[in-house]
C-alpha cells in the first residue's frame, strides 16, 4: 500500500458561535483542485472524542482497502 496524506483540521468554539462553514479547498500538485467537507461536533470533551472516533472509524469503513 502506498503512504497517504490525510488532511486534517480542528478548532473549538464556544457553543452558538458558529454562524456558517464552508468546504476547504486544496490546491494539487497537478495544478487540480479538492474539496474537503467540514464537519461539526458538539457536546462536551467527552462527547466530542466520541463522535470523533465514530467518524474517523467510518471514514476508514468507507475506504476498505487501506
């Protein structure tokens, strides 16, 4: 299998703060570009590890040949 890059991106906000998201764009080395959806979790520390792990552990289902 080849290495990979995963793109990865975090910040916390106080609850209510978050009036709007977009998708982060990501510049190819072949000139192309790349989306990447951005995704909310709220809750406390716990709750957010969490839903966090969930995520990560369906993202990896998706792809079940890495």
């Amino acid at each position: 299998m080849a290495n990979l890059t995963l793109v990865y991106g975090m910040r916390l906000l106080p609850e209510g703060e978050v009036k709007e998201i977009n998708d982060a764009t990501i510049k190819l080395a072949n000139g192309n570009e790349a989306h990447v959806t951005m995704h909310v979790l709220e809750g406390s520390r716990k709750q957010i590890e969490a839903q966090l792990q969930q995520s990560l552990d369906a993202f990896f289902d998706i792809y079940p040949e890495l």
